[in-house]
C-alpha cells in the first residue's frame, strides 16, 4: 500500500525544518544493482539530494537498496513495507541527522540499515504498528549496526522489536534512552551500551546486557532464551527500578544472570528467575521479592549493600553464602512456597558465617547446610510459624560445644515454633547425640545442645491417672534438660489449689526428675500486684520416675502426706494434620506479672490450658480451659473452676468431681500474645509471653 500521506503531515509536523524533501523508493529501474543514486528508484525520477528524507514503501518493486551516496547526509528513513527491506552500502556508513532519524511504520519485516551514524540533538527514532493494523506479533527487525552520537530517546510504542547486531548509544540523564511507552515487547539479542527507561512495556534482553546503565521506571525486564553461544550471564548495567507497577526483574529460562552493576530499588520489585547473582552493590528503600524458579538460588555477593527495604522470598531459594551481606535494618519475609538457606553443604569453612536481619516472618523452610559453622542472627521480634526446619552439619562442627542456629537478640521468644520440631527433637551431628531447644543461649535462642547419655525422652505433656481420677492432673513444661512442672489438685475445703516445681534436677541415668514444690500467694487475677507474690516455704518434695515416654510414677510428699501415682500423658488431641503452630510452653505476664501462669499444651490441632493464679483472698487457685476453637491465631473456648477430693485424702473420689463453667477465654498467638479473660462477670485482657526458665 502506499505511504500515508496522514502520516506524512503527522512526522513533518514534528520536524517541519529538519529535512528538504520526501524521496519516495520505487526500484523502478531496469539496472541492478538497485543503485540510490539511479533517479528511476525514485518516484518522479528525482534522486535524493542532501538533507531528503527517504521513504521505502510496501508498494516499491525492489526490497533491497544500495547507498552508493558518500557522506552525503540525510534527515531521515522512513520504513513502511512490512515484507521489509535490506539496505547494503559501499561507502561509508549513513549518516542520519534529523529530529526523526528513523522512524518505522510497518507489522512486521526485517529492515536492514547497515551501519548508521545519527548525529542530531532532541533525535528520536520511533517504531510503530501502522494506525488500524489489526492485533499482531510480528517483529521488527533492525540488524543494522546503528552508532548515535547524539540522542534524546529511542521510542517503541506497540509492536515488537528486535535488534540482531550491536547498537551503541551515550548515557542519558533521566528521561532519554530507549523508552518503552504502550504495551510492547523490546527484544535485545546483541551487546549494547544504552541508557534505558520503560514506562509500561517489557523489554526482554536475550544476551549480555549493558555496559553503561539502564534505568527502568514501570515495566518489566526478562532474561533469556539466550541464543547458542551467546554469554548472557553478565548484566553489568546500572539499574534503578521504581513502581508501580512492579516490573519483573529475571531470567525466564536456566541461564543465571549476574548482576555486577549498582541496583537500586524502590518500592516492592520482583527478580524472577531460575537463579539470581546480585554481585554488585544494591541501595533505595525498596523490597526485593524473589521469585526463584528450579533448584537454583538467589545468592548476594556484595559487601556493600545499603538496601533498607527488606527481602521477601515469594518462591524457591535464598542461599547465604557470605557473612553479613545483606543491611542489618533489612527484616526478611519467607513465604510458603519460599526457602531460606544458610550455606552450601560439605563446604569446611575457616571461619563462621553469620547473616544478621532486622525480623524473620518465615512460613516456608529455614534450611542449615553447614550447621555450627552458619547462623542467623535477629534484632528484632519473629515468627517461625507454620516455619520447616532442616538441619545438615558442617563437615568439622564439634558438636559438643552446642550448635546456636538462630541468635535471638530481640528479648522476646519467637512466634511458634518449626512445624516438624518442637522443643527437645533429637538430632544426630556427626555422631553426637542433641536436642532442639527454642530457649538457648540467653533465654530465646533457638539451638542444638547435646543430649547426655541415658537422657529421659521428651516429656512434655499434660499427666494424668485416668480416668479413675479425672479431676487431678500435672502440666509439665520441658526446655532441654529442665521441667516446670505444675500439679492441679484440691485443698482440704475441695476449692482447687496448685503444687509448682519450677526447677530440679535428674538422676545420673535421666530416668528420675526431683524437685522442691510450693504453693505461693498473690493477688487476685483481676487486680494482679506483683508486690505481693510471696513464694513462701517449700510444702514437699515430688520425683517423677519415667518408665518410657508414656508412663510415669509421681511419688509425692506434700504436706507431710507421702504416696504415689502411676501417670501417663493425658490424650485429648485427636491426630489431625496441623494447621498451627505448637504453642505448648508455660506462658507468664513477665516480670511485673510474677506469681502466675498458664500452662499451655499442644496436641495436634487441640490446646488444652490451665491457668494457675490466685483468688480474691490471694490463695493459690487454677482455671481450666480444656477445649476451644481457632479463629485465625486465637484458640478460645470455655473456662471452668472445679471441686473434688482433697489432695490429702487416702483415697480420690472421682464421684466428688465438679466442674463449674464461669465464663470465656481466648488466647491469641501473635507477637506479642493475649489471654482476654470473662470469669464470674470479670472481664480482662493479660498479655503473655513465654516463660524462661
């Protein structure tokens, strides 16, 4: 078709002064080759002449032309043949110098310019879809290797471009380069040297990127396929990425870019690919979301990053390798489908390697490839659950020194616990028997400590007789070798009252646990004064004896009565799959609040909890909240005040056993965690934390 004459007017309206004439192609001549200085190439038989813009329409007769015009200079090319058109040249390269060099209006084709040199300042070469071309994918090719030595921006706004041979351009300040301004794809298969800004299209580059800078506004950037024998994997552009819209920054095909240039980030920007180098340094106030697809790893090489925003691992892995590379202020967020890995595995490092974040929120996996040579190190308060722990030894850890994992510095305890290790899981490293503690270190550290020999299994759990005895009944709390245990029973009125062993000490075969109980006074829950919290003399002495991890024998003397029980653990919980996190610990107001307790137990998705406290008078007194629902990260439910046969009987009575509902609870698990309470028409809301001891 021949060339809009509407679009004609349109260009000349942008550069009325910038070129003398239209020379229309038409390779009308019989000669060959098709020759630019041959006046029957060209409509009216006019040969081009200094300063012409030259137009090659779909309606030429020849799609290749010879420039045979030495350094003759010219305002522009206008393309507009979607068959294409392939320009050869025996004389130096073009020269191109209006303010509209190039400008292609075609679908599709592949245009070959040969060497051009674009010398003119505010020139802009455009690519468009011709008005009212239907919706298309049909490239257009520039092979040419076009040198400018004066540009304000190269533009594309629908279409698709590709470049096949190396282009240069200068670095522009803000706003010049190549722009990117509909939704279109700009694909780069060669080397080039530009400034780049993309205000809403993609731009995919499919081999090596960038020696001078790339800025990126709003849009998206991807890497790959790369061509056979291409070396994509270096991108040493500059870039600074900014939203919205969030561009997409990555490799979309196994090829690992490395970033070697600065990269600074501002707003949520995500990095997809199937792995990601950060080499060079990284700075802004943006969020770095990593979408990292296979088995490959995000991995960051630069001492030097600033970036305060944070990391959020949305897929695949995030492997620290180096220590302290990422800002200390930076919290980490590790979702579901995400991993955060600390080492490489069977590497013997010389030193340690520590990573430092502001805050881990992980509901993915924390894997340790190298543990006791790699920890993590946190400031400020965590979460961990619904978190997956995995744990491999370095290669020369001495084990029985203790292995920290996680160094908690926040002065909080974390949020839940791993969903696959509770307190006291047993590990093996390099041949040393250990267990998992969250409460190392100086309290709230998560840690391998070794297991001496003979050690008791995990007992943690609520205790009981049976149901022979329901009424009665022993929370115990484990944190590694230590037991806080708690028996619920009934004074001599049968109003409940509480025996507390809150520390003690095993045999020399960890079969037998043996400690001092008491049965302090305080003030009333309601109006709780830790001034008055007297733990008061010791009122006997109980051994726990473990026959294995279900069966036990609490021998017992408590207010000058001596005796025996056999118990075994309480079982409430049905095995369901658990969607929560175990919260099983002993839970206290903190310092301030001291004197009173809840102990909370876990099994599977069913909490059972009793609250130790005191009554109105100051007695010792103990709530029962044995069932309840979740809400999100609140389990609630009822809670009950009982009676029953007095502790110091020779004989319990379970028909004597009653059980009052006297209001609600519900306890939420967050950071930091509520007990809100309704009890005989008394309202309150206590916050709670977990107990070290």
């Amino acid at each position: 078709m021949n060339f809009p004459r509407a679009c004609l007017a349109l260009l000349c309206a942008f550069a009325s002064t910038a070129f003398a004439a239209d020379r229309i192609w038409t390779g009308s001549s019989p000669a060959s080759p098709k020759r630019w200085s041959d006046r029957f190439n060209w409509e009216g038989n006019v040969a081009p002449q200094p300063n012409d813009r030259l137009i090659f329409p779909a309606t030429s007769n020849a799609k290749a032309s010879l420039n045979d015009y030495p350094l003759t200079p010219f305002s522009g090319i206008v393309f507009n043949d979607p068959a294409g058109h392939a320009i050869t040249s025996d004389v130096p390269p073009l020269r191109l110098s209006g303010a509209l060099p190039i400008v292609v209006e075609a679908e599709g084709g592949t245009f070959t310019t040969g060497a051009i040199a674009i010398a003119a300042n505010s020139a802009r070469v455009t690519v468009n879809r011709p008005p009212g071309a239907p919706p298309g994918d049909a490239p257009v090719l520039l092979p040419g290797v076009i040198t400018v030595s004066s540009l304000d921006r190269f533009e594309a706004t629908t279409g698709r471009i590709v470049f096949t041979e190396a282009i240069s351009f200068p670095e522009f300040p803000q706003g010049g380069g190549i722009t990117v301004a509909g939704n279109i794809e700009l694909r780069i298969r060669a080397p080039y040297n530009i400034s780049t800004r993309i205000e809403g299209g993609v731009v995919k580059v499919t081999s090596k990127f960038g020696t001078q800078g790339a800025t990126l506004w709003a849009g998206r950037l991807e890497y790959g396929p790369f061509q056979p024998g291409e070396d994509p994997n270096y991108i040493d552009a500059n870039l600074y990425l900014t939203g919205p819209p969030e561009p997409e920054l990555g490799n979309v095909s196994t090829v690992v870019p490395i970033f070697r240039g600065v990269l600074r980030v501002e707003g949520t920007q995500t990095f997809v690919g199937g792995a990601l180098t950060f080499a060079g340094p990284i700075n802004g106030a943006g969020v770095m979301r990593l979408k990292v697809t296979g088995n490959g790893c995000a991995t960051y090489a630069s001492s030097e990053n600033s970036f305060t925003g944070g990391i959020d691992i949305a897929q695949g892995t995030l492997c620290f390798l180096q220590d302290e590379r990422i800002p200390n202020a930076v919290p980490v967020t590790v979702s579901a489908a995400g991993t955060l890995q600390l080492g490489a595995g069977g590497v013997n490092h010389s030193s340690p390697i520590r990573e430092t974040v502001r805050s881990l929120s992980c509901a993915g996996k924390l894997n340790f490839l190298e543990a006791g040579m790699v920890s993590l190190r946190v400031l400020q308060p965590s979460s961990i659950a619904g978190c997956q722990l995995s744990v491999t030894p370095g290669v020369s850890v001495d084990a029985a020194r203790g292995i920290t994992l996680v160094a908690n510095e926040s002065g909080q305890p974390f949020t839940g616990a791993f969903s696959n290790a509770p307190e006291g899981t047993s590990y093996t490293i390099n041949g040393t028997p250990m267990r998992l503690t969250y409460h190392g270190g100086t309290g709230n550290d998560i840690a391998l400590v070794a297991a001496p020999s003979g050690e008791a299994p995990s007992v943690q759990d609520m205790w009981w007789v049976g149901p022979g005895e329901n009424g009665w009944g022993m929370s115990i709390v484990q944190h590694g070798e230590k037991l806080f245990g708690v028996i619920y029973a009934y004074d001599i009125t049968q109003r409940p009252t509480w025996f507390v062993m809150s520390s003690g000490a095993w045999n020399a075969n960890h079969t037998e646990y043996t400690g001092d109980v008491y049965t302090p006074s305080g003030a009333p829950f309601f109006a709780y004064d830790a001034a008055r919290f007297a733990v008061g003399e010791k009122v006997g002495r109980i051994t726990i004896a473990f026959a294995d991890a279900q069966h036990a024998t609490l021998r017992y003397t408590i207010h000058d009565i001596t005796g025996e029980k056999a118990i075994v653990r309480q079982q409430f919980g049905p095995a369901v799959s658990r969607v929560h996190a175990d919260n099983s610990d002993m839970w206290w107001g903190g310092v301030t609040q001291n004197g009173w307790g809840v102990a909370v137990i876990q099994q599977y998705e069913s909490v059972f909890l009793v609250w130790f406290t005191y009554d109105a008078a100051g007695a010792a007194r103990w709530y029962v909240m044995p069932a309840g629902t979740w809400t999100g990260n609140a389990f609630s439910g009822r809670i009950y005040r009982t009676i029953g046969t007095p502790w110091d009987s020779s004989r319990y009575d379970p028909a004597s056993f009653r059980s009052i509902d006297v209001g609600s609870f519900s306890v939420r698990f967050d950071a930091p965690a509520t007990l809100e309470y309704t009890i005989d028409g008394r309202q309150g809301t206590l916050a709670i934390g977990r107990t070290p001891f």
